[in-house]
C-alpha cells in the first residue's frame, strides 16, 4: 500500500505519477515532450509541479520547435478516480471536477519569435480553472477560467449549465435539446494591455486605431437599427470601451441571465442583438459608457410570441428574477417572477416571502436583476439623466438635477434632493 495521504492511501503526487507513462507517451505520439524539474503531494487528490516544460513540434514544419515553459503548477483537486477508470484500455469519462492553476506560462523558441515580429509584449501568464460537474443534478459549474497577464489584463469567465447529460456516445445530441446555461459573466479588465497591443495590431491591419474604431461605429450602427434600448446600450458600452483603449475606466462585463429552459439549440438560432437581449438576458456593463454613441435608430420591442410591446414585457417570465418598482414611492424590490398573469400583470414574489407577499406589477414596472443591482453603469452625472440610486439599502427611481461638490452627484428622489457618490448610481435603461 503506498503511503502519503492521512488514511494511508496513496497522495496526490502518487496517484499523478502513476499516470506518467501514459501521459508521456501520448505526448511522444504527437511529437512532444514533457518534463518537470521538482514536485510535491498536496493532500490525497493534490500535487504541485515546478519548472515545467512542454516541448512543441515545429509548425509549420521546418521552422524552429517552440518550448512552454511553466513556472508552477499547482492542482488542489483533480478527480482521480474517474481518470483511473480509463486506464487500462477501460472506457472513462474523464474528470468530473478539477481545481488548478499554472502560474508564470511563458514560450520560447518559434512562437517567441512570433510574438516579437508582431511586437507585442513579451511576458508571462498565468491561468486558473474551476469546475465541478454533478451527475445526479446534471449541473455542470464552471466557478473560474481565468487568464492573467501579471500587470497588464485579467479575463475572467464563469457559468453554469443545468441538464447536462453524462459523457457516452449521445451525449453531444442530448446536450442541443437537453442542456441549458442558467448563467455566464465575462469579464475583461484592462491595465494597460490594450494601450501595448492595438498598436501593432492594427500597424499589421494596415489602418490606424481610428479607423478600426470607426468601422466598428459604422458595423454597430447598421446592427442596433431599429432595436431596443437596452441593445443600444449594450453597443454604447461596447464601443465606449473601445475607444478608450489607451486608458479604460475600469471592465468590460458581459453578463448572461438567460430565460429558464433555453436550450442551445434556440441560443443558435439567435441572429439579431434584440434577439441576444431577450433569450439571453444580454447586457454588456462599462462605467466609462457614453449614452448614444453607438448610434441606431430606435425601434419596438417585440416580445416572445411576436408582436410589439414594451422591452421589459420580456422579463416576465417564470422563475426570472427581477426588480419591482413600487409606483407608491419609487422604491425596487428585488423578487422572482411566479407567472404572467392573462399576459398583463407580472406576479413576482419578493426575496425571502410568500405567496401572501405576492407583487403584482406592470410589465413597465420590472428591471432586470444583477449582482451589481438594477439598470447599467452611469459614466457620468448628466442634468435630467433618469438613474437609479442605492440609498439606506434601498433602490430608488431618481433623475439627475446636476453635478455636486466633491465629485457627487446631486439626484431628485421622491421627496428630497440626495447628494450621492457616482459608485451609488446606476442608469435606469427601461429594463
């Protein structure tokens, strides 16, 4: 029996090691190679790997061969047990949860010299994953994916599908019917990255950054025409934060809240961004956004089953959570919609109640719900701009009556005139 582990099972760095031979000769057959210079267990589903390398075939063939070169690898569990279940010629349905990361990811060799011509950066890059699937609940949990590029950018990407059908040979066809996305956010945050790589980039595209800003303008304009607000909003932040690449005020979010049961066959068939609005819950989030700059006409909504009605008809939807206003005081009560009622009235119950709590409300009454709270960014503080505010742990429904001192925003509630901080403000767009 191997030692290492607390029960006298065999630790992580064993059970890996055990793998070895099998991993070292799939990377001979596809003409690499795979070594480390130290290693360590951590725990009895954990290992730790140092001065990693990953020698690469020449592609094309005849150029020089490129080396990946990984400071450290850390894996503080990984799903041994079903990776063993494919050994041995056996049938396996690899990993069902693992948790890593490699840290200090840098190539050498053809690629670098790639990367040079290009004159981008050279630096290093660490990733990080999550994921955890249940089989018994058919969710599949992607907690992280990210990529860092110490000092210059972060992408982060988590989400999470429902009805997610074990590994075999239907699997794939289930998946189009069957698998649904409950939620997605992609982040990306800027540190001077951007400012380092659009140059060049667009050198090697043979226009001038500009011009690459103002093609997108022209391509955005011609999609948004006639769609909704909330999709003019969406191209606003997205082109916002494109012409600010020397300098972002802060990340690019896209975040998913689809509607429950969509599958990914009714995601493909998505073809307009009113389209994306509607079946994925779309909105794309930027603190540096300019209202209008993306141009596009304005057009009606058209709600599930066709004809037009307002944007937010679109939220009423079974076990969608939302915001209510309360027309009474201008307050946002944050709930999960139980039904449409007779296609007019949206019942939503709020957070924590009951069916006696039960919220009847107008579909122009609902605001889509996110962790940041309802509506989107406020970039800047515009006289008569409606917002909502966050005050004494409450949403209300305000409008801008012009800048204060300190950098605050003075806002029209109800009954007052509030002096609060920009990061208190978001805008209301309708939905």
């Amino acid at each position: 029996m191997l030692a290492g582990a607390p029960d006298g099972r065999a630790d992580g760095l064993q059970r890996f090691e055990l793998l070895l031979p099998a991993i070292r000769a799939q990377a001979t057959a596809a003409g690499t190679g795979f070594a480390y210079k130290s290693a360590a267990p951590i725990g009895a589903s954990g290992f730790m790997l140092e001065g990693v390398t990953v020698d690469l075939p020449p592609d094309p063939p005849g150029t020089p061969p490129s080396r990946l070169t990984i400071r450290r690898v850390v894996v503080d569990d990984l799903d041994f047990d079903r990776i063993d279940l494919g050994s041995d010629g056996k049938p396996g349905s690899g990993p069902y949860f693992a948790k890593a990361t490699a840290e200090g990811i840098m190539v050498t060799g053809a690629m670098q010299q790639q990367i040079q011509a290009l004159k981008l950066p050279a630096t290093s890059m660490d990733v990080a994953v999550d994921f955890r699937y249940d089989e018994a609940r058919k969710v599949l949990a992607v907690n992280r994916l990210q990529a860092v590029v110490p000092g210059l950018a972060t992408l982060d990407l988590n989400l999470t599908f429902d009805g997610v059908p074990p590994p075999g040979a239907a699997a794939a066809e289930q998946a189009q019917n069957d698998t649904t996305l409950r939620s997605a956010s992609l982040t990306f945050d800027d540190h001077s990255l951007l400012s380092q790589v659009v140059p060049p980039l667009s050198e090697l595209a043979g226009m001038a950054p500009k011009q690459g800003i103002a093609m997108l303008r022209g391509v955005l304009g011609g999609m948004l025409a006639g769609q909704s607000a909330v999709s003019r909003a969406n191209g606003d932040a997205l082109l916002s934060y494109a012409m600010d690449w020397q300098a972002p005020k802060g990340p690019l979010t896209l975040r998913l809240t689809p509607a429950p049961n969509t599958t990914l066959a009714e995601v493909q068939k998505i073809t307009t961004p009113d389209e994306a609005a509607r079946v994925l819950g779309l909105v794309v989030s930027y603190s540096g956004t300019r209202d209008g700059i993306s141009g596009g006409a304005a057009g009606p909504r058209v709600a599930p089953g066709g004809g037009a009605s307002p944007p937010v008809a679109a939220l009423c939807v079974a076990k969608r959570r939302v915001y209510v206003v309360d027309t009474s005081d201008g307050t946002l009560t944050a709930g999960t919609v139980v039904e449409f009622e007779q296609g007019k009235r949206c019942i939503v119950r709020p957070e924590g109640g009951t069916a006696d709590d039960d919220m009847s409300a107008a579909p122009a009454d609902l605001r889509r719900w996110s962790l940041e709270g309802p509506g989107a960014p406020l970039g800047q503080c515009v006289k008569d701009a409606s917002v909502l505010a966050h005050k004494d742990r409450d949403w209300l429904i305000g409008t801008v009556k012009g800048p204060g001192r300190g950098g605050r925003c003075d806002v029209v509630l109800e009954d007052e005139v509030a002096s609060l901080p920009m990061t208190a403000l978001r805008r209301d767009t309708g939905q």
